[in-house]
C-alpha cells in the first residue's frame, strides 16, 4: 500500500501566513474607513445659506446658518454674488462667530457683500477651520 500524503500531497502551509496578513491588513483598512467616514460626518464647523437678497447695484445681503460643534473653534466663511452671466461679482470671508457673539450651535447672520455691477444670486462656498480644510 502507498502511503496518503505520497498519493495525494501535502497541505500547502505556506497559505496560513498569507491569510492572517490579509485580515490584520482587512481589519486595519475597516478602522482606518470608519475613522475617515466619522471624521468627514462630523465637520467642526458648517454653512447653509438660508436666503439672500439684491439691494442694489453694488450690494447684496446673505443670510447664512452656521453651526459649531465647539464653541472655542475659529475658522473663517465665504460668501459670493454672482451676476446674470454667472461670474463672481463679489466675495467675501468672514470669521466664524466666537461663543460669546452667538450662542454654543452658531446662529443666523446676515452678512453684507459688496458688488462690482450688480448681482443676481450668492452662494456659499462654507466654512473652515485649522483642522477642516474643506469647505463644509
């Protein structure tokens, strides 16, 4: 009679290291995508334009809701007005509200932006702090 490890082969051990690298590697990307999805989901400071209005030929009014996850964050926003043919007419930076000019969520501001000609809409392009480069 023949031996079975003779007839058939041997199992291959050399798969088992492989495996075990492969899910440590797993188990870190897993870690480091919950952290990134939870650190995009939770900006320190965020925008929305609530509405705006057109004064005149060199002003428009934004009103802009802005809210802060800790009310010692400093960052600045952006606003711009746009004419009929969509170029910027008018930009301007502001700072983030310090806690003790709003309460410790943000709040409503109106913001005044002065125009070269007149402006048909603005937007928002957000807000960023030290740690929250893209505009949210």
């Amino acid at each position: 009679m023949t031996d079975l490890a003779d007839r058939y082969g041997t199992s291959r051990r050399g798969l088992r290291p492989a495996v075990v690298v492969a899910g440590v590697l797993g188990a870190v990307f897993l870690a480091w995508l919950a952290w990134s999805a939870w650190s995009f989901s939770t900006p320190e400071v965020r925008s929305e334009l609530v509405g705006y209005e057109v004064v005149s030929e060199h002003e428009a009014t934004a009103k802009v809701d802005i809210r802060i996850s800790d009310p010692e964050v400093r960052g600045a926003c952006t606003v711009r007005a746009f004419a009929a043919d969509h170029t910027v007419v008018g930009e301007l930076p502001f700072a983030v509200p310090g806690p003790d000019d709003v309460d410790r969520d943000g709040g409503l501001m109106e913001i005044s932006i002065r125009t070269e000609r007149r402006a048909t809409s603005v937007g928002e392009l957000g807000c960023t702090t030290p740690d929250q480069v893209r505009p949210r």
